[in-house]
C-alpha cells in the first residue's frame, strides 16, 4: 500500500482540499503535500489526526478488504441498541435513518 497516494485519494474522495484539513488539524498544508506525494512518511499521530478528520480510522484505512468494516464505538453502541428492537421498530428506524440523509 502507497500510504500518499492511498490517502490522497481518500481526501480527495471525501471533498476536503488540502487547505480545509490544515485547518482542521493543525498539520501544515506543506506536511499534507509531502505525505501525498511520498516524500514524507507521517507518524502514526500525525495519520490518525487527519484520519479522523476524514471519518475513517487507522484500521479502516490500511483495511485493503473493503468488506471488512471496523465500527466505532458509537456505531457499536447503535448497533446494540437496533438488535434490541423488534423487526418493525427496526424498520421505521432504518426508514428513518435513509430520511435523515437527504
């Protein structure tokens, strides 16, 4: 795996500039650029922090299975909580969450 270019792609995927993560993560435009293009390898600190800035975790980054999925905590928790709820709870909920992205 290309580290720069797999999170380049992962940026670009997302639609934030190079510019929007800087801010967001307090890592300097020029760092970003040198991870990108490979001349700079970035500490596990620095990837996590713009990782997360992205939505997206370590494991779920370096994950070259895309059918494996790494839940967060609140996504376990919400998880737990739909299993608990019978079929037609489960429903509306889903119907809800599909509502809620538009």
């Amino acid at each position: 795996m290309d580290i720069g270019i797999s999170f380049k792609n992962l940026r670009e995927g997302k639609g934030k500039s190079v510019y929007a993560l800087s801010k967001e993560t307090g890592v300097s435009e020029n760092h970003i650029h040198s991870i990108e293009k490979g001349s700079t390898q970035p500490s596990v600190a620095i990837l996590e922090r713009l990782l997360n800035a992205l939505g997206v975790t370590l494991p779920e980054f370096f994950n070259e299975d895309r059918e494996v999925l790494y839940p967060s905590a609140y996504e376990r928790e919400l998880i737990a909580s739909v299993r608990k709820l019978d079929g037609e709870q489960a429903h509306v909920l889903l119907q809800l969450a599909k509502w809620l992205e538009l």
